[in-house]
C-alpha cells in the first residue's frame, strides 16, 4: 500500500486503531465502517481517525 494515500480505521468504542486501507484523495469525507475489533471481539463502528 502506498503511504500517501493510507488511512487508520479507529474503534469507536476502545478507541484503538485496529485497520489500516487506502482512499482516494478525491474522496473529501470521513469514513465510517463496520468492522471486526479484535479487542472488543465485536462488530462496532469503526472510524477514519487523523494521520
């Protein structure tokens, strides 16, 4: 993956960051998924945190 165009994914419950992707640098919003967080053992909301 390119390290430009990396992102952090953070658990919004444990606040820990848990998935890294890649977005495209026309894409100007913060992303929101659903994820498997491997502390929690949970499907919880995981969002785009800062670089």
């Amino acid at each position: 993956m390119s390290q430009d165009n990396l992102i952090k994914f953070k658990c919004t419950k444990c606040k820990r960051i848990t998935h890294f992707s890649t977005k495209t640098k026309m894409v100007t919003k913060v992303l929101e998924m659903k994820k498997f967080c491997k502390f929690c053992r949970l499907h919880t909301m995981h969002k785009e945190s800062k670089k």
